[in-house]
C-alpha cells in the first residue's frame, strides 16, 4: 500500500533508472542510483529528492547532475520560469500608478465630505446662537 505520492515517485524512479540502466530488470532490488533518483524527484527545493528522500543522501544537487548529461536530454517543463526583473518592475509601475490615481480621487471625496460637514456644522452653530440670542461677531 502506498501513501502520498509513493507510488508515482516510486514509477518515476523505476523510468529514470531504466533510461540509465536498461539492462536491469527491477531497479528496486538494486542499489540506489543517485542520477535516476535526482532525475525523478526533478530536484527538490533545498537539494532533496521527491521520492526515497529519508535514506538517500545525495553528493551532487539537480543542477549539477543535469550538467553531466548530453543536450536536450532531460526537459524540466515542469519547472516554471520566472520572469525578468523589468518585466516585473514595470507591472508593479503601473499597478502603483493605478492605485495612486484611485487614491487621488478617493482623497478629493473626502476633502469634499469634510468640508460641507465643517460649513454645515458652522451653519448649524450660527443658527443655534441667533435662536438663543448669543451675538456672534
């Protein structure tokens, strides 16, 4: 019985060990190899493979061990790409201006707000001390 991702890390092992080794009938029964491990947890943050990662130590990390293999041999589709620094730069840019310009506007409602609250709080003082008698100046 598998648990988790056991079983698919445990086929791809199996896949990339056999790429590596074709001669061998059951990977499981031999020893660990350390490349088709690499190669089959698609390297891990920090260096830990995905599959066997408890009792296997590796020497080298992903980067190093698909540096040994030939051109165009291993594909990491699966790996997203970042994008470039100016292309983020600008989308921050432009999302800072956005919202400037939303602020802008939201700031020119309150003064408004706030200003026909002071002259109606004015207005209503006014009338409240000519119905008292209260002279003002």
């Amino acid at each position: 019985m598998y648990y988790g991702k056991a079983k698919e890390n445990k086929e791809r092992y199996c896949e990339e060990y056999a790429k590596l080794h074709p001669e061998v009938e059951d990977p499981m029964t031999e020893p660990v190899d350390e490349v088709a491990m690499m190669l089959a947890g698609s390297g891990q943050p920090h260096g830990r493979p995905a599959c066997l990662a408890g009792g296997f130590k590796p020497q080298r990390n992903f980067t190093q061990i698909k540096a040994t293999l030939p051109s165009g041999s291993y594909a990491t589709s699966s790996r997203t790409t970042c994008r470039s620094r100016v292309e983020v730069d600008t989308q921050l840019e432009e999302a800072y201006a956005v919202a400037y310009e939303e602020y802008l506007e939201k700031v020119k409602e309150h003064d408004l707000v706030k200003d026909a609250y002071v002259q109606w709080t004015s207005n209503q003082m006014a009338v409240s001390f000519n119905l008292y008698g209260c002279k003002t100046s």
